[in-house]
C-alpha cells in the first residue's frame, strides 16, 4: 500500500443517481423512487468527467447508485466509457434489464454486471421487496446465455448468512460467480445496524465457510481471517480509500469511498473543481480516516468508542 494517494485512482466507484425502482432497508446510498437529485450530473456533465477520466488513465469505474438503469442515458455513459477502453462493472437490482438493455450491453467490452442478490427468496425479499427475488432469477436466466461477465453479489447479513451455500449454487449454476460485500451502518445501514449485522457466531460460521470456497470473490480487511480469527497470509488487506480508490456521488462529489459519504468529507467536486483537483486534496481527508487495521467506515459509522472496526476487533480478540 502507498504512504500516500497515486497521481489518479486505479479504480473508482461513481454513484450515478440516487433514484432506484426498489427501497431497500440497508442501501448504503439511502436511494429509492422519487429519491433523485436535481443537481445530478447531467449528460454532458458525465461525459466530461468521463473523458477526464481517460486522460488520467484510471483503469476501472465501478458504476452504483441508486438503480443505473434508471438513468435514462444509462447506455450512452456506458458506450463512453468502454469506447475508451475503460474498464467497467455495474451493480444492478436486476430487475431493469430487458432484451434490447442486453443486446446493447453485450457489445460493449469490458463491462461486466454485478446482479445483487442478498439471500434467498425470504431474505432476499425482506430486504428489497416482495418478488424481487423471482425478478433476479429470471434476470439471471436470461444472462446465462449471453456473452456478458456477470457476478451475483450479496451483502452479508445476519437473515442471509447461512444462505450463502445456496446463492453460491444458484450463482453457478447460472454462470455466475459469487461476490460478497460487508454490511456497513451507512445511508439506511445506519439505521438497520443493529438488525443487520452478524453476530460472533454467524461471523466465525462466514470465514470457516469462506476457507472452503476460495473463488469467492470478497473485500476488506473482515473477509481475510479464517474462523478462528486468524489472518490469512499472515496479512490483512489495508484500506484503500483516498489512497487507491475513492467515490463519486450523483452531484459530483468526491469522498474516500463509497462508505463514508458524511459531511465534512468531500474533497471536492468534479464539474466545480475538475476530478483531478479534488483527486488531489483527498490526501487531507486521508489524515482523518484512522489508521486501524479494518474498515474505518464501520468504526466512524458504528460509533465506536475505540475508534476501531469492532466486528473486526471481536473477531481478532475472540470476544
């Protein structure tokens, strides 16, 4: 890991609206119908950054939101960026995604779908609405057959943990792999924290389960310890955020990651400021995230007195 951020990200996350069709009780963004900005970046303001992207040669955007498809020039977006030759993955609910939606995707490249899933048809739906999870299926059904890179991703939680032998099967019988996100008290996670998040048990149950499927695809410091607490490789991931990687809200503006979009945090915004710029000044904010091994999104969203990942701390102490 650099002692400090690179002349550009290597990869971005670049929330693209915070409108979305579904209103799901974790979302990190806190989006949902009717929840779109005014001041998003419009068309011409998105392609800008783009190109501006391309000139400072970062290698991969990682599109969220919200629901993309939502966006109207969703697809246009998407041409640019792979046109460029920018690598790209979308996070998707997958329930927008129709034939002439594909056929346009699977000519692009690179670009890949990232299908969220989180559990199986009672977790799933719990979280992000009656029926949603028949809609994902079927979604996935029609992409097993198409020429386009897809992943199902699930936000671990304390109602789907011990579906994960399942998504994983479904997942692959699809064509799919498998990704796993951390549960984070951010955006509607703030408010469902404490319904959401695993207990020591299920944690202990994750990483024993995650040491016998290694294709799993996962992030962060919490995913690299087995299930006795132990770290893998005699190494634990570092956080990137500000350092190799960042994020990009609707309006433009720029935060270390994707988890910690709080007041006070913004670098600065890429049609006021240019990326670069606010590339550059996120070195400041850096100084401000701790320096504790784990995520320091968890520690500054969960309130922790120590200042700390707790989940991570439990996990490494035995508590």
């Amino acid at each position: 890991m650099p002692s400090g951020p690179l002349s550009a990200p290597v990869t971005i996350t670049w929330e693209v609206t915070l409108g979305c069709n579904l209103h799901c009780d974790h979302c990190l963004s806190g989006s949902g119908p009717g929840h779109q900005q005014p001041d998003e970046l419009s068309t011409e303001e998105a392609m800008a950054f783009i190109d501006e992207l391309d000139e400072m040669d970062v290698f991969q955007v990682n599109i969220g939101g919200g629901e993309p498809f939502i966006r109207p020039d969703m697809l246009e977006l998407l041409e640019e960026l792979t046109d460029r030759d920018i690598s790209t993955c979308v996070s998707t609910n997958g329930t927008q995604l129709d034939e002439e939606t594909l056929d346009r995707i699977e000519a692009m490249d690179p670009l890949f779908l990232q299908v969220s899933m989180d559990g199986l048809r009672e977790a799933n739906d719990a979280i992000r609405g009656e029926g949603v999870y028949d809609q994902i299926v079927e979604t996935l059904e029609r992409l097993e057959s198409r020429d386009i890179g897809t992943t199902v991703n699930t936000v671990v939680t304390r109602q789907n943990v011990y579906d994960l032998p399942d998504v994983y099967d479904l997942a692959e019988d699809h064509g799919a792999g498998l990704r796993l996100n951390r549960f984070r008290p951010s955006g509607r996670g703030e408010d469902t924290w404490d319904r959401f998040r695993l207990e020591q048990e299920q944690i202990e149950y994750l990483h024993g389960w995650l040491e016998e499927r290694p294709d799993v695809r996962t992030g962060d410091s919490f995913f690299y310890l087995n299930a006795l607490g132990e770290v893998r490789n005699n190494t634990l991931k570092e956080c990137g955020a500000g350092s190799m990687t960042c994020l990009v809200d609707p309006v433009g503006d720029v935060y270390p990651c994707a988890f910690t979009q709080w007041d006070g945090l913004a670098s600065g915004n890429v049609t006021e400021d240019g990326f670069q710029a606010a590339w550059d000044d996120i070195a400041s904010l850096r100084n401000r995230i701790d320096d504790n091994e784990g995520c320091p999104a968890v520690a500054m969203g969960s309130d922790d007195p120590n200042g700390e990942d707790p989940q991570l701390r439990a996990i490494l102490s035995g508590d």
